[in-house]
C-alpha cells in the first residue's frame, strides 16, 4: 500500500513538472536533459529505498536518499499544487465557455499559461535552494538561545542560576569533526553553573558514538555538574536486532558511554543541586512519549520530594509534559525536552513568527511554554536526523537563566 502511494505521489508531481519545463522551455533538449535526470533519480531514490536494512538503520546512504528524495520532491510538488490550481480555473473556464458560447471553443480546455509555469518554476527553486542550504550549512547553524524563566518561589539563592541544555544530539549522523568541534567551543564560550542533556545520544547503536567520545568530553563540566537522560533513540527501537541480548548489551554500552564523556546518567531518580543554604531537586526521567517508549517512571523518579520544593524535571519528549506533567500535583516548576528537532525545517523570526510542519502533531515542539506558572522548555537539537539539513530551525544550545520573579 505504501508502495501505491508512493508511486501515484511520484507520476503526479512528476506530470505536472515535466508540464512546466515543457511550457516555460520550447528548447527539445533541455526537456529531453530534464527527463533524464527525473528518471535517474526516481529510479536511485526507489532502489535505496528497497535496500534499506532493518538490520543496521540509518546509514550514510540513508541519509543521501532522503536528503535528495527532498531536494526533488518538494519543488516538484509546490510546482505540482501551482499547476492544479490552474487546471481547475482551467476546467471551470472551458466549461463556462462551453455551455455559454453560440460557437464552442475549438479545445475545451484554455491553453497553458507559460507565466504561471515560468512562476511556478521560480517559486520552487526557492524550497530547492533552501534544501541545498540546509544539507551544506544550515545543519551546523549553531544558535546560542538564552531564555529567562521567572518563578515566584524561586529559592533566593538560585536568583541568576544559569542551565545549559543540549538535546539529540544522534552522533550517527555526523560526518564533519570541525564542524562538531565548532558547537562545542560554543557551549564552552558561555557562562552556566549546571549542564543538562535531554536525549537521544544515538540514531540507534552505541558504536555510533565512538568516534566522538573525545569530543563531547571537552564539554566544560560547571561548579554543579553535568546530568543527563535518556531518549526514545537510546532503546535501539528502530532496528531489527539478532537477539534480545544483542539489543540488551547495546542498551547497555549506551549508559555507559554517559560517564565517559563526564554525563551523569539519570534513571529515573533525583538529584539535590546544593548552593548555599538553599537547594533545588534535579529530577531524571527515561524516555516517555506518546506513541514511542515509555520507560520513565515520575513516581519512582520523583521518591522523597515535596509539592513545595522547587523541582525542574529533565524529559527528552515534550508530550509527556502535556499528558502527565503540566498538571500534576508535585508541581513540577520547570521541564527540559528536546525531541521534535523542530523538524529541522520551518520559518523562525524570533519573537515575532515560529512556524513548521511539526507543529500540527507536538502542541509544544520548540522554545517555551507556560500552563499555570509551570514551564517547559523545548530545545531544538544539537544534530539532526534522517533529513540531513536543517532549514529554517537552526541546531541549539540553550542557555537558561532562573530569575527570581518580584512582585510589585
């Protein structure tokens, strides 16, 4: 069925496009270049689809198939929507003139425009261009975000109390030390007193991270400390595994790569973060998402805490917030995810404009959130996934900074 889909998909957005080249271009031989090269491609993308092995996972050759099924397909289909648009204005204008003139037109259907065509051709190479952009550039765009977050029992002590978080990182995908190295002299060039990964360390196997043990071990550790979690990428959910011990030990070898690159692993358990004469509880939940693992346990993570302490929770997906968290009656202050990648695609103008994709499946899919006084924050990614570009939602490191909020 997927196979059918697929395949209407492509005759579709491939009619229509071969309709604007052919209209805006009488010159035989571009059309003739053109077709080629639709034909090349289709047939590699439908080839490395088949052969993808449930066995190992994403690979490099699965990241270039669907890095350029996208680059194609995705002008291919805006040039698509434009020239459907005209064949039903077309379909209505020839019925019109059909049943209303004394003389009927020759073609029913008006021909052609060849500017609507040499449009639809300019407007999707912006998409392609955008695409190009993000494989070559934009997936090492790195941000610095720094967000404030006010509370109104904020221990006085932790006024100022600065939180750098990194999320999915998925060392599977990299492929450019330099470009690694340059993200992480960032986090090191900002000022926290406490560090927090939320998940997905790995695209699936632990062996994907060996090659960055080193880098990722440079990362400053702060006066508090540096605390991790799990995501749903950390399970080796996503491939077929020859036994459920070689999936075990694989789960395995990933916890343990946490303290070797100076994380320390919570599973589900809390941790007091100490200054002065005041505290805060560090609470660390495995992964919990609707529709994907749900290890985390918050009861058991959240032994010996009160309404009353000041807890911030790390949860790699932000749907267990808006399912378990948001509303329950530890008053859990403040949550750190990560996750949605902001599907690594979209249109961003800071405090003006957020829009992607994701959006229509995560309420709560990047920056902050508030539901009566109590916060999550959703970090967009330090690498990337499947797609290997980033458009318009660049890679993040955050910085938050808690603020003691003063009642006037």
């Amino acid at each position: 069925m997927r196979w059918l889909l697929f395949f209407l998909f492509a005759v579709i957005v491939e009619w229509y496009s071969f309709q604007a080249v052919r209209t805006a271009f009488d010159n035989k031989w571009i059309q003739r270049i053109y077709l080629l090269f639709s034909f090349v491609a289709l047939a590699y993308i439908i080839y490395s689809f088949t052969k993808f092995d449930r066995n190992t996972g994403q690979n490099a050759n699965t990241l270039f198939t669907l890095g350029l099924f996208l680059l194609i397909y995705i002008p291919k289909l805006v040039i698509s929507l434009f020239l459907l648009g005209e064949d039903i204005l077309r379909l209505f204008v020839g019925t019109y003139q059909h049943f209303t003139q004394s003389k009927p037109a020759e073609a029913f259907l008006p021909e052609r425009r060849r500017f609507l065509s040499t449009l639809a051709l300019g407007i999707a190479a912006i998409p392609f261009a955008s695409i190009i952009y993000g494989i070559f550039q934009g997936r090492y765009n790195y941000k610095v975000i720094k967000q404030q977050v006010f509370f109104d029992d904020l221990p006085d002590e932790f006024d100022g109390f600065t939180l750098m978080q990194l999320s999915d990182i998925h060392s599977g995908s990299f492929d450019n030390p330099e470009k690694i190295k340059y993200g992480i002299d960032l986090i090191n060039e900002q000022d926290f007193d406490l560090f927090v990964f939320t998940g997905d360390l790995v695209n699936t196997h632990g062996s994907e991270m060996d090659n960055w043990v080193e880098l990722f071990s440079l990362i400053k550790k702060p006066e508090f400390g540096k605390y991790s979690v799990l995501g749903n990428h950390d399970y080796g959910e996503y491939v077929i595994w020859p036994s459920d011990n070689d999936k075990t030990l694989n789960f395995e070898y990933i916890k343990g790569i946490h303290p070797k690159i100076g994380f320390n692993l919570l599973l589900n358990q809390n941790v007091k973060i100490k200054k002065g004469n005041s505290k805060i509880s560090l609470i660390g939940v495995e992964n919990w998402g609707k529709g994907f693992k749900q290890a985390g346990d918050l009861k058991k993570a959240s032994e010996g805490l009160n309404k009353e302490d000041f807890k911030i929770l790390l949860s790699h997906d932000p749907s267990h917030w808006d399912l378990e968290v948001k509303e329950h009656p530890l008053n859990y202050h403040l949550t750190l995810s990560g996750h949605t990648h902001g599907m690594q695609f979209g249109i961003e103008i800071p405090g003006v404009f957020k829009w992607s994709p994701v959006q229509y499946v995560y309420r709560y899919w990047a920056g902050l959130y508030e539901n009566a006084s109590r916060y999550i924050y959703v970090n967009r990614g330090f690498g990337y996934h499947a797609y290997p570009g980033r458009v318009g939602i660049w890679p993040e490191i955050t910085l938050i900074e808690l603020k003691k909020k003063v009642n006037s």
